[in-house]
C-alpha cells in the first residue's frame, strides 16, 4: 500500500519553487513515489543537485560522508563506487565538498516543505569548488 500517497498529492499542491513542490515534480518526471523513510533522502537530491542515477546517488552518499552522515545506508551506497572507476577520482572531491559545507543531516522535508527551494539551495546546497 501507498502509505504515502496522500503526502505526495499535498506536495503536488504547494506553490511553484517550493521545496515540496520541486520534490513532487522530481517524482513524477521519473514516475517515482514517495518511499517510507526515503523522504528526506530525495529532498537531498532535489538541494545538492544529483540526479538520481546511480552514478550520481554514490557521488551524493561521498559528499554525505563528508557531511558527517556516516549510516549504514550510506556507507552500503558509498561502497558501490568500486564497480565505477570512471568516477573515483569525483568522489574525493564530493567528500570534501561535504566537509566544508553546513550540515544537512537534520533537514528534513516536513520542516521545509513550504519554503523557497532557491533560498534553501543558498543555505544548505552544495558548493562545487572543482
């Protein structure tokens, strides 16, 4: 069952730019539901700006890293990395970049919903220095 259907509806109303809006807009261009527990994780992609590629889900898990948020999740998703080389040298540069940056470890998309994504993106987002 959908147990978060009505949740994923309510988003789809929020204002254009807000941070639920853009979640919801993520979502459905991929034809993805909201997953119990994997909220906050797609409001992650939606602010760091990773796609939701494999590739890209382990270049976020290296910034996460970085970023203080050592889960088991994380580490599992992190480790797929060596089945690809072609984005090794990438992953030190993520981890670092998680490392300079404010902590969005407690963020979450119930607390955020409602805001600006832009404004969001200014505070928590993820600064490319490479």
């Amino acid at each position: 069952k959908d147990y978060l259907a009505p949740k994923l509806n309510h988003l789809r109303t929020l204002q254009l730019g807000t941070v639920g809006r853009e979640v919801a807009e993520m979502l459905d261009n991929k034809k993805y539901r909201l997953i119990p527990k994997f909220e906050n994780h797609d409001l992650k992609h939606i602010i760091l700006d990773y796609e939701m590629t494999m590739k890209d889900e382990i270049r976020m898990q290296a910034y996460l890293i970085g970023n203080d948020n050592l889960t088991f999740p994380c580490l599992i998703f992190f480790s797929l990395g060596v089945f690809y080389p072609v984005i090794w040298k990438d992953l030190l540069k993520e981890y670092q970049t998680g490392k300079v940056s404010k902590s969005i470890h407690f963020l979450t998309l119930d607390n955020c919903m409602e805001l600006q994504l832009k404004d969001i993106k200014s505070e928590y987002g993820r600064k490319i220095n490479y």
